[in-house]
C-alpha cells in the first residue's frame, strides 16, 4: 500500500505517542492509566481508519495521530471518572497534546516552511522520540519534565524527588547521550 512506505508506517509514531501521552497523563494518573495502552489502541485505530489519512508527510501523519491520541486519552479518563462524554476536555486535551508536540519540535531547529524542510524536520522528530526511549528512564523523565513539559530545574527536581544538582546531572547526561545519537548517521 501506498501510505505503508517506511516514513508513514504508523509504527514509527510509537515512542513519539508515548511520550505525548506521559506528559499528558503525568505522575497522578498513571498510576490508574498506562500510557502505553492508550499508545497501542490509537495506533490499532490508525492501522483500521488508514483510508482515512489524507496527508503524505511525517508532520502530517503525526498531526493525525495525535489527534486520535487526544480522542483515546479523553476516552480513558472518561471511562476512569465514568463522567459524560465532553467534547470541550476532548479540545483541550487535542491543544496540550499539540502544545507539547509544538516543544518538542522546538528543540529541533528554528522555522521551517518548505514542503521538504517540513517532511525533514517530521523525520528529525521521530529520530528525537526514538532517541529519547532509548535513554534510561531517569535521564528521559528530566528531559521531558524540563525542555518539554517547561519545568524550572527546582520544579524538576521535586517531581522527581531529587535535588537540584542531581537533575542537572541528569539533564546533562541525557543530553549528551542526545546529541550523540541524533549526529549518529541513521
């Protein structure tokens, strides 16, 4: 199939959706909700709607699928509070999601506005979620609660229960390790 070519194959969003639904559900609920469940429903939902997808770059695929992530982690805490469907949390949960996303590319390079800039900055995204999975959980968990979620160093360290000095180890290392694997041909 078309769509199937190796740069939108769904599966290659995993680590990026994961990492977006983390940051949504935070410390609170992911105790009562696993972020990788919500993960695996949007993409078997991918995998079922893929007629319906009517982009042909990464950007665009990731824009899709987070817009189904939204609708899946509405879903869930709705099924956790068993509360009415309620489209307004829906957008407002569909605005984090793009908010955090929108930080996320932040890190990656200034502006970019032509077709094949977009597609590659697409790409230079999913390179950083594969990347940042691939760190241990500590130093990944200071990287997004910092640079991602925008959490001051004190602010970090206290929802990891470190001090100060030791998330700036963290934050060091992780990117370090980063920067190695992103200048590391593909």
């Amino acid at each position: 199939m078309q769509h199937e070519a190796e740069g939108l194959a769904v599966e290659r969003f995993r680590d990026y959706l994961l990492l977006l639904a983390r940051a949504q559900l935070g410390d609170r609920l992911r105790g009562k909700l696993d972020p990788s469940d919500v993960v695996q429903q949007t993409l078997l939902d991918a995998h079922r709607q893929r007629g319906q997808f009517r982009g042909g770059t990464p950007a665009e695929m990731a824009g899709w699928l987070r817009r189904m992530l939204a609708c899946n982690l509405a879903d869930a805490l709705r099924a956790l509070g068993r509360q009415k469907r309620d489209a307004a949390r829906e957008r407002s949960l569909e605005a984090a999601l793009d908010e955090s996303s929108a930080r996320v590319e932040a890190w990656l390079a200034a502006e970019q506005s032509s077709p094949s800039e977009q597609a590659q900055r697409g790409e230079e995204l999913l390179r950083l979620t594969e990347a940042l999975a691939s760190l241990p959980e500590a130093q990944r968990e200071a990287l997004v609660l910092h640079y991602w979620q925008g959490l001051t160093l004190a602010e970090t360290a206290a929802r990891l229960d470190r001090t100060a000095a030791a998330v700036a180890g963290l934050l060091q290392r992780g990117l370090k390790a980063l920067r190695a694997a992103l200048s590391a041909p593909e």
